[in-house]
C-alpha cells in the first residue's frame, strides 16, 4: 500500500449512472445497500461540511458511488477504483472509454486515501 504522504490529496475515479434519485438513502438503497448501512454511512457524511460523494461496497466487494449530480439530484453508480486518476482530465477519458451505449457517467471526487483504502480491502476480500 502506498504511504498516506505519498497519495494526491483527491482522486478522481469514472462512475457510470444506473440511476437518479431526489435523496443520498434512496440512491444507496437502490444499490442494493441494507437500510441500517446506509444510515449509517450518511450519518457518518455529516461530518463533511458538503457530502457530495458517498463510496460503500456492495455484493462481496462492489464499490458504488453515491453523487449530487449539478442538478441536486443523487445518482446511484458503479465505481471503478482501478481506474482511478490523480486529474479530472483523466478519469473523464476513462469514463468515456467504460461507458457503452445509452450510459451515462459522473466523474466522482473523493479524498485519495478514501479510495486508496477502499482498493485495499477490496484486493484482500478477493
């Protein structure tokens, strides 16, 4: 794992729409996240001065993003965390490349160690 001081201050990773909604815990729950977790984990956001992006993993280690959209919507994502960039010009080349026909994308911003963590637990549950 790379040291904490080593790691860009953000990182940004290409999440692909499945869906929107008009609150953050009904977009966790349509990605299938259990009621009690989701609370939790936006409760957990409160401390941020403006959630605007909520990472959580789903079915054995999915990761999916949670992300205001400019319109004040909440869209449910999946994430990529392996294709995650130290630059907003990056990932939006790489979500350009994942995304298929009649998708959409988000770009999702979230602190580097988040994601850096995320990425770890999830090679290990493998």
């Amino acid at each position: 794992m790379t040291p904490a001081a080593r790691l860009p201050a953000r990182a940004y990773l290409p999440a692909i729409v499945r869906a929107e909604f008009d609150s953050a815990l009904d977009a966790l729950l349509a990605l299938t996240l259990p009621r009690g977790e989701a609370m939790d984990l936006l409760v957990a956001s409160w401390l941020s001065v403006a959630p605007d992006c909520l990472l959580a993993t789903i079915d054995g280690g999915r990761p999916v993003v949670v992300l205001r959209t400019t319109d004040g919507r909440w869209a449910a994502c999946n994430a990529f965390l392996h294709h995650s960039c130290s630059s907003h010009a990056d990932a939006e080349r790489r979500l350009r490349r994942l995304l298929r026909r009649r998708q959409r994308g988000y770009v999702a911003c979230l602190p580097a160690v988040v994601v850096a963590f995320a990425s770890e637990t999830i090679r290990a549950a493998d």
